[in-house]
C-alpha cells in the first residue's frame, strides 16, 4: 500500500481478500460527531458503520442511513407534556398545566406504569378529600384508606427512584433500531456509490443532563411537600378509619 495525498493506494489480487485500515485523528469532541468521509474507486455493498459514544456524552440526535439508530425520546417527550396539558384540564386536577409538564418531563425516565401510578397517586389525594369518598359505606372508606397508604408508598418510591437514576445513571433516551444502544450507534446500508454513506451524531457532556436533573429534584422535592400535607389532610379528613356504628341499649318499659 503507498499512500498519494489524501488517496491511498491498495493493489487487488484475484481471490477473496481482507483489507483493515485505521486512522487517528486528534479532533475536540465537540456538539457533532461525524464518521470521516471514505471515498471508494467503485461501488460498495454491505456498509456497516458504527459510532461508539463515550459514557460521559449524552446522545440527543442521530443521523445516517434510514436502518439505523432513532432516537425516540423528543417524540415521547412532546407526548408527555400533551398528556399534562390534559391532566391540568380534567375537572378537580390537583396542578396546573406547568407543574404537570415538570413531573411528567421527569417521569419519561421511569416506565409508563409507574408514571401511571404517580398520576393515580395525585388524582387519589384530590378525591380522598371530596364529599362523595366521605359517603362510601364503612368497608369501602377503610379499604381504600388502607389503598391510599400503599398507594403513597409505591409513589414516593418511583419519584425517589426517577432521581437517584437521573443524578447517578444514565439518560434514557429510547435510542433503537439496528442493535443500536446508548454507547453504540450502528447503521447498515445494502448498496452504496463510491462515496460511503455520511454518519452522524449530536451529543453533549452528561453533566449537562445531571444539572438539568439536580434542578428538578429540588423543585420535586418542594412539590412532594406539599403533595403529602395535602394528602395527610385529606387522610384524616372524616377520621382515619370508620367502625361499626355504636347501638344505644334499650331503655327499660316504664312503669304502669
């Protein structure tokens, strides 16, 4: 091999044969991140090409061949805010349309269920202190008082879980197709020109994701306040658990 200007020259032989070629390059790892042009003599098939991500980026866009890597998280997030937007106009909601939109921006790194179980957990509060609860019968108002408990339980679990996993792990940002994961960006293309398919990727340091979840945390956690005074007046809001009512004895005949 001989290498003239930005060309490099390699002889063929008859027969199947296995060409590797590496190269450096000492660039800044900046917004964008891009396979180097390659340019073959001839067309090609069966391009395979890989980016590999650095466990301090965070992934926000990838573009390249259509069978490749998509990252699904900004469609699931524009889902999530439509989703509050609807939640702050159901009637009794206990937020408005912005807290709606900060809880749910959080929760799009926790599964769909248990975000289903911290919206319930909202909604439930609201309902335990309306007149209608007060009228169920003496089982049912027990029942779900015991139901709210390890309703409110499970909730403050999955909230303290979306932080832990935001301030120590990993960004969730439902990157699939084409075997592609987080740190791993793979595209395939069956046939290609001379010019190798154009593969790229935007990302930014992970920190930026850590600060973005340390400040809501802190709102969360001044919201949980006062989720559970509310919720604790609205427990004891007509006594915490009912029993059988008490029946006043009969009072003797009087006499004749």
């Amino acid at each position: 091999m001989r290498k003239d200007g930005n060309k490099l020259i390699i002889p063929a032989h008859p027969g199947e044969e296995m060409v590797s070629i590496g190269w450096k390059r000492n660039d800044a790892l900046g917004l964008r991140a891009a396979a180097d042009q390659v340019r073959l003599p001839v067309e090609s098939a069966n391009i395979e090409t890989v980016i590999v991500v650095p466990d301090d980026r965070w992934v926000l866009w990838a573009d390249g061949p259509r069978r490749g890597p998509a990252v699904r998280f900004w469609g699931i997030l524009v889902c999530s805010l439509l989703a509050a937007v609807t939640l702050s106009r159901i009637a009794r909601s206990p937020m408005g349309a912005i807290p709606w939109m900060l809880l749910v921006i959080g929760l799009t790194q926790v599964p769909l269920a248990a975000a289903f179980v911290v919206v319930g957990w909202l909604f439930f509060l609201v309902w335990r202190g309306s007149e209608s609860f007060q009228r169920l019968g003496n089982s049912g108002y027990n029942t779900l008082q015991v139901a709210l408990m390890l309703l409110t339980l499970a909730a403050i679990g999955i909230l303290f879980t979306a932080v832990g996993e935001g301030l120590l792990g990993r960004p969730e940002m439902f990157i699939v197709g084409n075997g592609s994961v987080e740190t791993a960006l793979r595209w395939f293309q069956a046939r290609s020109e001379n010019l190798l398919p154009h593969c790229d990727c935007l990302s930014i340091s992970i920190w930026w994701y850590r600060l973005l979840m340390l400040a809501w945390a802190l709102w969360l956690a001044a919201s949980l306040i006062r989720w559970l005074r509310l919720g604790w007046q609205s427990f004891g809001s007509g006594g915490f658990f009912r029993g059988k009512p008490k029946t006043l004895p009969t009072p003797p005949p009087l006499p004749t």
